[in-house]
C-alpha cells in the first residue's frame, strides 16, 4: 500500500496466534474427559517396556513346573508299598503308589503322587482292582487338588460288614482302607496335613486317661481284694500288675479296654467320665 503523497511502506503479514493454531472443532458430542498433566506424560514415558516384562516370566529361573497331565514319566520313581490284610479276602492286598518330584534342586521342589498299583494273589477282585488304580492314577496325572479322593474312597461301605483294623480303627470296606492308606501316604509326602490339637485339647485328653486308668485299677483292687478276704499282698500284686499294664498302653500308643468307637475318627478309644463321652485319639466329646 502506497500512501498518498508519501514514500511506499511495507505491512507485515499477519500470522495466526498460537491459541488459533491449537483450536480444535469438536463436530460430535463429548461423553468424557481429562485433565493431562505433564507429570502424567513423564511418568507414561519412562514407564517399563512390556517386552521387558514378557522376557523376565519367561525367563528360567522363574519357572515353576506344576503336576499336569503333560508331565512325561521319569525312567525312575520313587514310591512306596503298604499292606492290607482285610478278614473280608483271604489273600493279603500289597498297595505301592509311586510319586514324582517336580521342580528337584530348588526351592519349589515337589513330591506328587504319579500311579498307583495293586498287586494280590486273590483274583477274585482282578478286573475292579485294576479299573480302579488306572482311574486313580489318571486322577494323580491330572494334577491340581487330588486329596478329595481320600474322603471319596473312604466313604464307600460293603454291604456284608466292615472290620476294625489293628488298634481299633474300623474299616467299613476294603476300598476304605484303600482310602486310609492314600491319605496316610499323601500325609507323608507333605500333600496333607493332620489338625493339630489345641492345648487345652490335649490336657483334658491327658486328665481323661488319667482318671479313667485310675478309676480302672482302684475297681480292680477292690475286686481283687474281697475274692482273696482282704488279703494285702494279692491286692498290691495286682495293683503293681495294673499299673504295669497302664504304663504299657501309654507307651505303646493304645487306648484303655473298654473303650468304644468314636464315630468321627473310626477308633475305640472313647470314653465315658462323669457322664460325658470322650475321644481319647481325637478329642471329640459330647459335652463340648
């Protein structure tokens, strides 16, 4: 533009300010927003590289190899063989269930049971039994929680009658005693564990033995004292007899003769004092 009567001068350009370069048309409807923050932006940047953390889990030292069905047999397993000798058959029953240790040489070492077998010369029971320890031993090769076929096994009865097996304990089948003997062996390799009595469990347990053995013997000498007329020696013979015969139950881990059976845990070790029924291997009692 040149003015009238003056030398020609220049207009600069104008150029749009930076608050007209960031404008934005928004052309459809808001449903949300935030506010950024240039801490947010620093943190989002410096952030790990999601490639990193894929390498760390795959890494290694960081795998921890659990029981699952794609687990291949080792050439060796290590195992164990527990008898059963039932009334119910007339050859004893020889049970070896073998057991694989996964993750050997670390921390997170494991002992899983594998497969089982059974081995009898009866025949009788041929075709169950070996039905029986394949489904199992698929079962332990499945990997996760296999402890349920404890209480599955043991549930089973026969309808003839069960029996009780040495110390008292009563076996309503075969199969249960199949039962009992998976779950002492998962109890030994560490896959379960026995609830442990409380202190005041075990000292009403201790005081109930005690005053039953007491009451016991106390009965016995008087018994044994009026057969022989009064005689002291026979009455300190049989009392010395009778505290030989307690001390020889304690040690030896069985329960008083007389006892009955507890119907929680299958043994004759119950007890009545002073009205109130108590288990002596368990401490269950009626009275609370």
């Amino acid at each position: 533009m040149i003015p009238r009567g003056g030398a020609a001068t220049t207009v600069p350009p104008v150029f749009p300010t930076q608050a007209s370069a960031m404008t934005i048309k928004i052309s459809r409807k808001i449903k949300g927003y935030s506010v950024a923050k240039p801490d947010d932006a620093k943190a989002a940047t410096v952030g790990p590289d999601p490639v990193d953390a894929i390498e760390v889990a795959r890494s290694p030292g960081a795998e921890v190899i659990q029981m699952h069905e794609k687990v291949e047999r080792p050439e060796v397993l290590i195992g164990a063989t527990y008898k059963i000798r039932s009334p119910l058959v007339e050859h004893a029953m020889y049970v070896t269930i073998n057991d694989i240790v996964l993750n050997q040489g670390t921390e997170y070492e494991l002992r899983r049971p594998f497969e089982i077998f059974i081995n009898s010369k009866n025949m009788d029971h041929f075709q169950w039994i070996v039905a029986l320890t394949r489904i199992m031993s698929a079962v332990f090769r499945k990997g996760g929680d296999v402890t349920f076929i404890v209480e599955e096994l043991k549930a089973v009865f026969d309808p003839r009658g069960g029996y009780f097996k040495a110390g008292g304990v009563y076996m309503p089948s075969i199969v249960a005693e199949l039962g009992a003997i998976v779950e002492q062996h998962l109890k030994m390799i560490g896959l379960l564990h026995d609830p442990e009595l409380g202190p005041e469990q075990r000292k009403l347990i201790a005081e109930k033995r005690a005053a039953y053995e007491g009451r016991t013997k106390k009965k016995s000498e008087i018994s044994t004292a009026g057969e022989m007329g009064g005689a002291m020696i026979g009455a300190a013979s049989v009392a010395d007899e009778n505290t030989h015969t307690a001390s020889t139950l304690e040690s030896a881990g069985t329960f008083p003769p007389g006892a009955t059976q507890c119907h929680k845990c299958n043994t004759s070790a119950v007890i009545i004092m002073d009205g109130c029924a108590t288990c002596l291997n368990c401490g269950y009692s009626k009275c609370g």
